[in-house]
C-alpha cells in the first residue's frame, strides 16, 4: 500500500519505480515501471523477471515463473539473493541503504 500511495520513491540510492510517471510525494520525477523494464529488456537477460527499484549494485525485481522477489546483479544479472516475499525485499533493501 506504502509504495502505491506513494507512486515510488528514492531515498539513500534505494529507487522503487513508480506505476505510473510522474512525480513521488516530496521526490524527483521518476520513470514509470513499464518505461524501465521496456528499457531494460532491450539488454536482454530479463525476460522472466520485472524488474521493481534498483540500489548501487543491484536490480530488486520479481521473478514470473516461481514468484520469489531476486536481488540480481546490475553488471550480470546474476541472482545474487532470493526473497520468498514483497515484504522479505523491502526489508533486505531498507537495511542495505540505511
């Protein structure tokens, strides 16, 4: 609900792209979800995954064949940790970028 009514956020190098364009409550206009992810798949590599914020070394994305939330590597994309839940994801980004 937080991340809905909030349309995104950037705080700390930690970014949840927002569902639609525009512009978070107190924040920086940031690229809408679809926008990115279009962006990102031109790379190739993230065909199964949507990919939900970003930090300084790593994509947070959710993973469509099994469902889990992966914390992959921005360079390789790499899985680097595995989430069995949205809330597991947030509370292991707000921890790395406190």
């Amino acid at each position: 609900d937080l991340l809905r009514d909030q349309n995104g956020g950037e705080v700390n190098g930690l970014r949840f792209f927002p569902a639609r364009s525009g512009r978070p409550t107190g924040g920086t206009e940031l690229r809408d979800l679809v926008e990115v992810n279009l962006d990102m798949r031109d790379g190739g590599g993230l065909a199964e995954h949507v990919v939900l914020g970003e930090g300084c070394i790593c994509l947070r994305a959710l993973h469509l064949p099994s469902g889990a939330f992966h914390e992959l590597d921005r360079v390789s994309l790499d899985v680097i940790v595995v989430h069995p839940s949205f809330g597991a994801l947030m509370a292991a980004a707000m921890d790395a970028h406190r």
